[in-house]
C-alpha cells in the first residue's frame, strides 16, 4: 500500500485559440477557458488505477499556481483523488515559473507527506517544458519511468512501458520512484455531477513555496513571446519545368 | 387638486387607521377589517398579474434578480465543463437521431454522470440543484441535443416533480432516490386520446376499492414521454369525491404514483414522430392496475391543481432549454457568414444577413433573460409566476422556431443539408409550441387569468364607488390615477430603476403597460364574462402582454450590464433599444386592434371565411381554369 502524489497543473484549454499579449510578454489568460493539463489528467487516473486495484492507499492531488489552480485540483478529487494540496504562487513569480521551482516543491511535498510514488503529466501543454518528473526525480534522487504507457506493480518495485522513438522500452524501478504519463497509458475518467459536489467536501490544504521552504525567485526572463509567422499563401506553377525553376530561383535545389 | 385629495385621504386614513395609503403602488388591503366582502381584494405579487390593472410591481423584474450566492455560483460553473463534455465527446445527436434512439451505453453515462436527478435533494443522491442552477444545465441540453433534454426533462421535470412538490416524506423516500440513482425512469401521463388541452376531461378512471386500501385503475394515455421505459408513473385519473359540505358526489381529478410492478401496466409501440425521436413516445395503459391508497399523490380530488403545478413549474427549464438551442444555431449561423463568399464579399457584410443575425440575438437574448428572470423569481420563493412562465415558454418556443429557421436561411442550400445539423434542430424544437399546452392554450390562459385577476380589482372598485363615503381612500386614488393616465401624465416611471441610456426605451414600455390596463378595462366594460369567447380579441391582447414582458426583463438585465460594467454591456443595450422598439409598435398594435372598429370588422370576416371553408371541408374557391 502506497501513497500516490500527482501533480495536476491549471492551463489554457487546448481547444483554445490562444493569442499572444500586445506587449508580447505572454499570451492572453485573462477571460480564457482554462482546464488541466491532459497529461495530468493521464497521470491521475493512472493514480486512481492504482487504488482501485488497492496498489495505492491514498491519492493526493498537487497544483501549483494561482487560486485559480484549485479549480484542477477539486476535477482530480472529483475523478477520485482523496485529497488536495494548493501551493500558491501568483503574479510575476507564477508567469515565471519554471520545472526547477515546480520539481523541488514536489520534491519537498513527497517527503512531508510519505509519499511513495510520485506521478505526474510527461509535460505540459502550454509550455512544453517536458522536465519536471525528471528534475524532481534527480531532487529526490529516485529512480524515475518517464513517458509511461503502461505501469505494473510487481513484488520488487514496478514495471513500466516507455513509450521512446523507436518503439516501446520495459524498465523495472524500485519504489519509491517518479512517473510521467504519455497519451497512451489509459483513458482518463470523466468527472460525474455528484462526484463534483463530494470533491467539495474533500479536504484541501493551501500552502506556500515559503511553507515548503523552497524560493521561487524567477531565474529566467522573458524577452518576447512571438505569434508563429504566418503562412505566406502559395502560388500555382503551370509545369514541372516552370516548378523547378522556382525552385532555383528560391535557393532551395 | 390631486396632491389635496391626496393629503386629505392620508388624514382621514391616519383617523381611522386603515393603512389605504399603500393602495397606490400595492393594494395591500389585509388589514382592512370592516366590511369584509367589499375589501377581500386578493393581491398578486406577480409583475405581469399587475399589469392587467394597469400597474407596475417592480419587485419580481427590478432590479434583474440575482439570486446565486458565491457558493452556489462556483457549484454550477463547476458542473457546466464535464455536462458540455458528455455531449462533445460521448453523446451523438445526429446518431441518436439516425437511430430513433439513444444508446444503451449512453444512457449509462448520463446515469452516472448524475442527470437524472438534479434537483433531487443530495439526501436521496440528486444534485439538489435550485432552478436557476437547473436552467443553466438545461442550456447545455438544449444547444447539444432535444431528444436527451426531453428524456430527461420527462423524467424529472415532470415525471416525478410531483413527487418532489407534493411527495409525503414516505413517498419521497421510497422513490426518489431509485428514480435519482438506480436507472429507474419516471414519466407524467395526463393527455389521453379524447382529453388533450381540456386536460380535466380525461376519462382514465381510479374506483376505490371496498376495503379503501386500493384504487383501481383503469384508462389509457397517449403521447408518454419515456412511456415504453418508465418504471414509476405520474397518472392523472377521475375518482369520485362526495363533496364536504353538501354530500353530492362529484368525479374530481386525482394524481398517482403508479409502478409498473404492480401489474396491468403495458404500453405502445414508440411512436413514429416528426423529431426528438430518439426520446421514447408511447401510448401507456393502465387494466385494473391496484395501486395503493398511500400512492395518491397530493390528496384526493387535488390532481388538476397537481398537474398544473408540476406544468407550471417546469415551464422556465424550457425557455432555458431554447436559449441554449438558439446558440447553437446562431453560432451555426455566423460561423458560415463570416466565412461564405458571394459576389466578392463575406456574406456578414450583406445587410440581408446582417439584420438576420442581428434578430436572432435579440430574440436569444429576451428568451434567456426570461428563463432566468422566472427561475430566480421561484428560487426567492414566489409562487406566482405562471403567468411568467406561460409566456416565456411560448416566446422561447416561437424564438427558437424563427432563429434555427433563420439560421438555415443564412446558409441557404448548406442549411437544408442534414449534416449541417439544423434540419434535425428544427424537427426537434417544433414541439416545443405544442407540448406541455400548447401556444394558443397558454396564450388564452394568460389573457384569461390577468383578465380575471383585473376583473376583481373591477368589481372591488364598483363597490368602493357605491359606497364613496366609506372608502374615499380607494377612490380617490382610483380617480387621481385616471386622471394622470387619460391627461397623459403616466404613473408608470420605469425610470428609478433603468440605466439612464435607456430611459427612452422604458418610456415606451410603460406607455404599453399603461395602455394594456386601459384595454383590459374596456375590454370588461364591452364583453363581461363573455370576453371569455372572444379568442381573437384575447391572442392579442395576450400578444401585447408577450411584448411587454419582453421589454421589462431585456431593460432590466441591460441595465445590470451597465450596472456592473460587464464587457458586453453596449451590446446588451444595443439589443434591448431594438427589441423595445420593435414590442412596443406591436405591442400598441395589438391593443388597439382589441377595439378598432376596423379591426372587429376583419376578425368578422375571417370568422366567416374559416367558417366556410370548414362547412366545404376544404379550400373553398373556385378554380381560374374552370367551365
């Protein structure tokens, strides 16, 4: 019997057409649909997995961010998690937010709560970091199954299916260790009416980085965030020869 | 002279300590104790009962309610995500439509996902949702899929609403939760083949058995939704009633909670219909069904009062339920004008298409403001809004009709197409004019009931003027108010309680208001209670109080916008300055066809011609190619 710790963050929903800042220092949240993280989602029904087949004891749902971030938190308790912990960081401090910070929270929160596994989404879709289940890993020097596609318990530990470029990779590691979910590892469940309405009754603890004795200084700066340059349209060539020559004439043959 | 009448009347009213002086805004009589025929003046709190006097009662419309507190605010946007999500990624309308039902494993899903009881008590596993909460979800159903809305909406909204408004403690607990959790489905059987709008007519008969244990319960019903599927029903039937007072016998309607367990319960084959046909529509019947005497639903003799009030009751979810439907169609609409190309331009640049999607909106906007006026109004508690609810329910219906119409206009060919998906869209809402009582019934019924409600104030007034001397306080304020409506001075002042920007608008709405009481009374004066014979007459005036309702609640919730500097605000103003313009022309339109001479005339005629054409049994002309 285990403790499961998964990490849940709050971003910009992916149907939505996300337009960058006029200042260019971000994209626009403000008035935008947000939800959590698919991978996340991923990663806290795997968690649930576990505890259904009784793997796990006792599931806690992390985020990171503004009060706004307890809105993902409550969706994993309303999918099955037992209980939330909100580490709050917000203004500059969240816009500038990287996997460093986000990993030695995890890190600290494992270890205050016991936690004996650790998963979380392979990575986020708004910045695409892919590094946090890594770099908390490493924090807490644990051995780690990145990209998983399918996670078995086994007397020694765990033994998990990676999804890598070639095909699929079986490691075995030892528990505890940090997982990260890749889109294949199962189909997260749906959140139902009256499981919203019991999530709000579920425990939810706020903390802070300062709590966790962790310092969330930003250490990057944002210089700009650019649109993707726009498609220049096409042109139809009447020939293979008139094409070729376009060709040429470009530099690209 | 009207301000000394009027001090004169509070020293007299002081003196003899009857509180008359509220009798301007609010005839609030209760205290009159002296003579007690004459002052029982029973006082409705509803906005649109009032205007059938003549008066405007702002509470119910102003300022637009707001009801939800943070708590319950947070509950239902929480729920709104996964509700949408059933429908975008499990649920298939078209699917259900091609299969003239829904899936097995759908069903399933909504089960789970807590829709069938979600304004069931959380004690019995339900939701316990209030109806503003209700109506937002309702939207959901309504721009996502009809035929779900209605099997759902059959199950709670009517089928065991009885239960929840009339239930004893014991019958909520033996099936509330069986009908919130366990996949057990309720329906609402009053209509039957002979007994349609005349719902007290039906013949499905309950005898009370010799022991009084049992009624036993014969008849048949048509048109059940979830008829074939429904394990509990809601079954309106005759009993006999020996009246109290003098003995006589008497066949009254009573409700029960019939299960189909207990034998003699069958039902039709689904019938074959127009649209939402993936929700089930059968014929149920019921052959020496025993249903036990603890199975009366809210006394015997009561069940007429039961149906209405359930109807009644679920009337708004449907003005919510259209406003989620005029969404989809309107978003339908702009997607395909902002993108189609004709003559070298997008079509939204075409002031054809333009005043099109321009109505639409206006129209989605007053129905929603409607549906939400009316839910928030039941949620404080009102009792009286059945008016409210009548109207809403035939403007979102007729609404709803115009706009998946006009939206299939704007994209013309593409439009008629099913896979533009608005064809199914039209087939399924157009029961909405005809269900739960149809349009023209509910427009008679609101005309008929303000008339009614105006006519005591009537009466009440004649045996004031009888007797002036003793209720100089009611005349006199009866008099001062005709006098400031007749010199045109309006008592009528929406302006306390509109943004500023519209206070020409709220002019034209209390000009309305003013000029339907005049109409009711001349109405009265003219036809009695025969006015109850004049339908022509009554659609219209029951088409002006449409308007006028229209009006109120669209200032009202503009004026919010402005209020609360919402990002829409101008667009929500710009919307209402139109709609009032456009219901107010009609709506002094309508009200002077009750008694233009020229008017009467035309109705005369078209008297005839129906009459006619009914006696030939068919179009009566003769043909241009003819011997």
């Amino acid at each position: 019997m285990s403790r499961v710790l998964v990490g849940v963050k709050r971003v910009v929903d992916y149907a939505v057409k996300v337009r960058v800042k006029p200042d260019k220092t971000g994209v626009v949240t403000e008035g935008v649909k947000h939800s959590m993280n698919p991978f996340d989602e991923i990663a806290v029904e795997e968690a649930i997995k576990l505890k259904e087949k009784k793997i796990a004891s006792e599931i806690i749902a992390v985020s990171v961010g503004p009060t706004q971030s307890q809105e993902v938190i409550r969706t994993a308790l309303a999918m099955g998690a037992d209980r939330g912990v909100h580490v709050e960081v917000s203004g500059k401090d969240y816009d500038l937010l990287q996997p460093i910070h986000v990993s030695k929270i995890l890190a600290k929160l494992a270890l205050d709560e016991k936690a004996d596994l650790i998963i979380v989404g392979k990575q986020a879709i708004d910045d695409d970091s892919n590094q946090t289940a890594q770099m908390t890993a490493a924090v807490l020097d644990w051995p780690q199954g990145t990209f998983c596609n399918k996670v078995e318990k086994t007397d020694a530990g765990l033994n998990i299916t990676r999804e890598i470029d070639g095909g699929l990779e079986t490691i075995k590691t030892k528990i505890p260790a940090v997982l990260s979910a890749d889109l294949r590892l199962n189909t997260p469940r749906y959140a139902t009416l009256p499981n919203i309405m019991k999530a709000k009754k579920k425990p939810l603890k706020k903390v802070t980085p300062k709590d966790l004795g962790v310092d969330t200084t930003p250490r990057i700066e944002v210089v700009s965030v650019e649109e993707p340059p726009v498609r220049q349209a096409g042109a139809l060539v009447p020939d293979v020869d008139a094409l070729v020559g376009k060709l040429k004439e470009g530099g690209h043959i | 002279m009207i301000r000394l009448i009027r001090s004169y009347k509070f020293l007299r009213l002081r003196k003899t300590s009857v509180q008359y002086f509220s009798a301007r805004t609010n005839m609030d009589l209760k205290d009159i104790k002296s003579d007690t025929k004459s002052s029982q003046l029973k006082n409705s709190s509803s906005f649109m009962m009032n205007i059938f006097r003549g008066k405007m009662l702002s509470a119910e419309v102003f300022p637009y309610p707001d009801v939800l507190v943070a708590d319950e605010k947070e509950l239902i946007l929480s729920l709104v995500d996964p509700f949408e999500k059933f429908f975008t990624e499990i649920n298939s309308a078209s699917r259900n439509d091609e299969n003239s039902s829904i899936d097995g494993t759908v069903l399933n899903k909504l089960w789970e996902l807590g829709a069938f009881g979600i304004q069931v008590p959380e004690k019995y596993g339900g939701l316990g949702l209030g109806n503003t909460q209700y109506g937002r979800l309702c939207e959901i159903l309504g721009a996502n899929d009809l035929s779900v809305g209605i099997t759902l909406g059959a199950h709670q909204s009517i089928g065991f609403k009885g239960i929840l408004l009339f239930g004893t403690q014991q019958q909520k607990e033996k099936y509330l939760s069986k009908l919130t959790t366990e996949k057990v489905y309720a329906a609402f059987a009053l209509t039957e083949p002979s007994s349609g709008s005349d719902a007290g007519s039906i013949r499905t008969r309950a005898v009370k058995s010799d022991d009084g244990n049992y009624f036993i319960l014969n008849g048949s019903k048509i048109w059940i939704s979830n008829g074939g599927v429904a394990d509990v029903m809601t079954v309106f039937a005759q009993t006999e009633q020996v009246d109290l007072a003098t003995g006589e016998k008497k066949d009254r309607v009573t409700a029960f909670i019939v299960e189909r367990s207990f034998g003699g319960v069958t039902n039709g084959p689904p019938e074959k219909k127009m649209g939402i046909k993936a929700s089930n529509t059968t014929e149920v019947y019921f052959d020496n069904v025993k249903v036990p005497i603890d199975n009366v639903l809210g006394g015997e003799g009561n069940g007429f009062k039961v149906a209405m009030t359930i109807l009644n009751n679920g009337r708004f979810g449907m003005g919510a339920t259209l406003a989620g439907t005029m969404k989809f169609c309107i978003q339908k609409a702009v997607e395909h004008a902002n993108n189609r190309v004709q003559f070298g331009k997008k079509i939204k640049e075409y002031g054809c298409i333009q005043e099109k999607i321009s109505q639409m909106n206006i129209l989605q906007y007053a129905t929603e403001s409607m549906a939400y006026t009316i839910s928030q109004n039941m949620d404080k508690g009102s009792k009286e809004y059945h008016l409210e609810a009548a109207i809403s329910k035939i403007f979102a219906s007729e609404s709803a009709w115009y706009v998946c119409d006009e939206a299939i206009q704007i994209l013309g060919g593409m439009g008629y197409m099913k896979e533009a998906e608005l064809e199914r869209v039209l087939r399924d809402l157009r029961i909405f004019r005809i269900f739960e009582g149809t349009n023209d019934i509910l427009r008679l019924f609101v005309a008929l009931t303000g008339i009614q409600y105006a006519a005591s104030n009537l009466k009440f007034l004649q045996r004031a003027f009888k007797n002036p001397a003793n209720n100089f306080g009611i005349v006199s304020t009866e008099i001062s108010r005709r006098v400031s409506t007749s010199i045109g001075l309006g008592t009528i002042d929406f302006n306390p309680h509109i943004a500023p920007e519209l206070q020409n608008y709220g002019k034209k709405a209390a000009n309305c208001i003013e000029l339907f009481g005049k109409s009711v009374e001349r109405l009265l004066v003219r036809y009695g209670k025969n006015i109850i014979n004049e339908q022509y007459i009554l659609k219209r005036l029951s088409n002006a109080a449409i308007d006028i309702y229209s009006m109120v609640v669209t200032l009202s919730r503009a004026s919010r916008a402005i209020k609360l500097n919402l990002p829409t605000a101008q667009h929500e103003l710009n919307m209402t300055k139109v709609l009032c313009i456009q219901a107010s022309n009609r709506c002094m339109d309508n009200l002077r066809n009750t008694s233009a001479e020229s008017e009467l005339e035309m109705i005369d005629v078209m008297e005839e011609i129906a009459r006619e054409v009914c006696n030939k049994g068919g179009v009566n002309t003769t043909h241009v190619i003819t011997n």
